[in-house]
C-alpha cells in the first residue's frame, strides 16, 4: 500500500564541481526523479514507518564533465532509490 503523503529531507547532497547554475539544475532533476520514483514504485520496504534513517554512500557514479546536470540528477536520484531499497 502506498502512503497518501511522503515527506524526505535530504540533509546533504554533495557533488563537487559544479557552478551555482548548474548544481541548482541538478538538485531539481534529483528532486523530481526522486520523487517520481517514490510515487511509482512506492517505499523501499523498512521505510514505512516515520523517523531518522542512517545516512547512505552511494558509489561513484560514471558521470563525465561533458554530462549535463539534469542528467546527473535524476542518475543520482535513481543511485540513491536503489541504496534505499537495499
């Protein structure tokens, strides 16, 4: 069953490299797609119930200087979904 409302605060994200304009772009594009795949596939089980969770690492990702930000935000997004569903 899927929640009527999903609230996350993401305390941290770090990517280094990047200009103002750019790392707005990418912030969005990790909002949307993080959102969007909440709302698709649902939360991660152990997610249900409200409260803190451990931070999470994800690996690098195989991201160049050529990728552009809104790329790298939702591949982001979607590398975060995947930690969280482990």
């Amino acid at each position: 069953m899927k929640p009527e409302h999903i609230d996350i605060t993401v305390d941290r994200l770090v990517v280094e490299g990047l200009d103002s304009n750019s790392a707005r772009t990418l912030g969005h594009a990790f909002e949307t797609e993080l959102s969007r795949l909440l709302e698709a596939e649902g939360l991660p089980a152990g997610l249900e119930q409200p409260g803190d969770q451990p931070a999470i690492e994800i690996p690098a990702l195989p991201l160049s200087s050529e990728t552009r930000p809104d790329i790298a935000g939702r591949r982001l997004a979607s590398a975060v979904y995947r930690e969280l569903k482990r």
